[in-house]
C-alpha cells in the first residue's frame, strides 16, 4: 500500500501541504497578475484586490488538487 505523505519536512521542522499549495497558488496568481497587466487585460477588472483574492484561491484551489495528493483527504 502507497504510504502518501500528510506533512513536509524542512530541516526537521514539518509543514502541512496546504502551506506549499498556497505558497505556489500565490506566486502563480502574482504571474497571471502581471501578465494581465503586460496584456492590457486588467482594464476589464472591475475590482482588481477583489480579483486577485480570487484569483490566489483559484490558483491555490488547482494546485491543491492537482500537485498535493493528501489536499482534499
């Protein structure tokens, strides 16, 4: 039976894999972010702090999912 990991370990301090789905989550929101703004597509956002809120919690959503297998457990 596949042992899937529920922590992360750094240096003997252990860190919940939520921790790293948001870290990733936020960097990939603060790239679609500025590639919006680069594009010109941030001027259909009616609220941009509201847009990006829900933007990390997408992105964290998908990642979450995706890439940590323990996420939704």
């Amino acid at each position: 039976m596949d042992q899937i990991p529920v922590e992360l370990s750094l240096n003997g301090v252990y860190y919940p894999p939520w921790l790293l789905a948001a870290g990733l989550g936020l960097a990939l929101a603060m790239a679609l972010t500025s590639l919006a703004n680069l594009t010109g597509l941030s001027r259909w956002v009616w609220h941009p702090p509201l847009f990006f809120t829900a933007l990390v919690v997408a992105c964290t959503l998908l990642i979450g999912s995706t890439l940590v297998p323990s996420f939704f457990a």
